[in-house]
C-alpha cells in the first residue's frame, strides 16, 4: 500500500501509529515553543484532553525518559543534547505508536550519553510494545537495540538476517566491513585485529566481482538461510550456504 497517498495513510492510522525520533535534536524542536506544548502537540492531534489531563500526560511522558517535571516550562536550548533527545524521545510516544522511525538517534551525543537515551528507548519498547526502526552506521549500538538487521550499501539492501546470523555468520563484503570497523577493547590482540581489517578491505577491493555486478549495483537478495538473506549472484548462492554452515558448525 502507498503510504504517501493521504487516503491510505488515513486508512491505516498511520499519522498516529508511526512516528518519528530525528538525528539533529535540535533543529527537531520548535524553538519558540516550550516543551509542553511540544509533547503536547500530537496529543492534541488525535485526543480530546482537558488542560489537566493533557499537562499529568506530559508529565508522565518526561518522567518516563527521567526528565524533571519542571522542564515543561522551558524551552529547547535550555537543555543539553542528551536532553532534548530524551524530548524527542517522549514525543515520539505520545501518540501510542506501533512503529517509531529512530534516524541515527544517538549519532551527535557521546558515549555515556548515548547509553543513557538506548536505555530509556529499550524500556519504552519493553513497557508500550512499541517496534523500532532504528537506523544507524555504528554496528554496535544497532546490536543493543535490534533483533532482526537490514545491512544497505549504495541504496539497497546487501544483506539481511535475524541478530545472529548478522554478526556471528556475515557473509557479505560490505558487513564484514562494518563489523572489522567496531573498536575492540582488547588490546592484547591489537596486531590481530588489524590483519584481520586489513584482509577484509583487500577482499573488497580485489573482489567487486563477486558483490556488485558490471555497473557497480547490488546484486538482488538470495536467501541462504530460514533467517538469511544476501545479496549475491546465482552462481554464488551455494558457495554462500557452504561458508555459513561450515561456520555454524565450528562455533
């Protein structure tokens, strides 16, 4: 179904049911508007509240993401990115949804920051049922927060697969790429590491062949697995299903 169709999307619910947690929380909120009126606004959307009821709704909503009930008086700027992410973040459910789009959501806030937003949407998901479509180029907070994994390289999709199958059993170039590109801790295995980064960028370099065809475009998905997917030509596909279970078999 077309949701860009006004029809459609008022078919499905979908103004209500999908929302969105953006990458610059900043430019996200209206700068002129205080945060009640902020998390406020797709409630006024689709419900009827009194002031009160509307005012105990956001309030809920900040204590959920561990903001003070006094942020409602101020505006954006007052407040640390972490801050207005955790906004962002209370925003987004207010409506109820079934699906929120998180667009690199943590992408401008350091680390320990970065834990402390993941922590609150991991809760949110567990308690609302909300589902996430979380997009994001660090591999390591995408482990923490998905399940199932769409990889995409050049505008499509070059492989996809349950948690699992992504990190313990990647199979295409461009997922090994960025699976050799998460720091490791462990220094005592420096030198390892580095070959073993080394030797994936050489694959991909000496072997577009095999992952891109003649115009340098992904190869259409083939299935490999129950919980698999990879972009590859014909010819590769049983050579793909012999790597995965032989490394199947040797963990």
């Amino acid at each position: 179904m077309d949701i860009t169709k006004p029809a459609n999307r008022r078919h499905l619910n979908y103004n209500k049911d999908v929302q969105m947690i953006f990458q610059d929380s900043m430019s996200s909120l209206n700068p002129r508007k205080r945060i009640e009126d902020i998390i406020a606004e797709p409630i006024r959307n689709f419900e009827n509240l009194t002031t009160d009821q509307e005012r105990d709704r956001v309030q809920d909503l900040l204590d959920i993401v561990g903001m003070p009930s006094d942020a409602i008086y101020k505006y954006p700027h007052e407040f640390s990115g972490g801050q207005r992410q955790r906004i962002g973040v209370a925003r987004a459910v207010a409506t109820n949804p079934k699906l929120i789009v998180a667009d690199e959501p943590t992408s401008a806030l350091d680390l320990s920051v970065q834990a402390q937003v993941l922590n609150f949407m991991k809760h949110i998901q567990q308690e609302y049922n909300i589902a996430y479509l979380f997009i994001s180029h660090d591999l390591g907070v995408v482990k923490h927060m998905s399940e199932n994994l769409a990889i995409m390289h050049r505008g499509r999709l070059v492989e996809l697969g349950s948690r699992e199958e992504i990190y313990k059993h990647p199979i295409h170039i461009y997922t090994k790429r960025l699976l050799s590109a998460i720091p490791e801790v462990n220094v005592d295995h420096r030198a390892e590491h580095k070959a073993h980064r080394e030797a994936v960028e050489k694959e991909f370099e000496e072997n577009q062949s095999k992952w891109y065809d003649k115009d340098g475009r992904v190869f259409p998905l083939k299935q490999i697995a129950p919980k698999h997917w990879v972009a590859i030509p014909e010819s590769e596909v049983q050579e793909a299903k012999l790597e995965e279970r032989e490394e199947k078999e040797s963990d």
